[in-house]
C-alpha cells in the first residue's frame, strides 16, 4: 500500500510497523466501576511504565503519581514529561 506514496511517506510507514512490530498486547482486568483512565493509571503505577497519550486530564492524574508522559507535540514531535 506504501509503494505508490511519497518516499518520505513509505520511510515513515516502515519505522511505524518496525516499532509496532516490537509491541505486544497484554490482558488487564477491569475492576467493576472502572473507567480506561482508571486501568491506565493503575497498571502504569504497577509496572512502572511511562504512558503515551495527548488526553489532558489523564496527564495530569499520570503526573501526580511520578509516572513519565509521551505526547505528540506540534504535531509531528514526541515530547517525554518526567524521567525514565
């Protein structure tokens, strides 16, 4: 799908899929009256693990605990918030 776009474009497709690659999807239970927010929070303090994500108020809650935060920023940048 990739071999008819731009060759900036196709480059930063292949890093997309190289990185998604490397990912992996883990089963959490959900407590009953749990938001996703909730979940986040919960198993980022569990694990230790910094959180990607743009959402003001889950950024905020991330903060407070000491959990690092990666966001896009203008756009086309990530920015990390707090130490690895």
């Amino acid at each position: 799908m990739t071999e008819k776009r731009a060759p900036k474009l196709r480059k930063q497709a292949e890093m997309a899929l190289k990185l998604a690659e490397k990912c992996r999807l883990v089963d959490v239970e959900r407590e009953p009256r749990e938001t996703n927010d909730d979940v986040i929070v919960r198993v980022a303090a569990q694990w230790k693990c910094p959180v990607a994500t743009n959402d003001s108020a889950l950024k905020r809650r991330l903060r407070d605990i000491s959990i690092p935060v990666v966001y896009l920023r203008q756009k086309s940048r990530l920015e990390l918030e707090g130490s690895l």
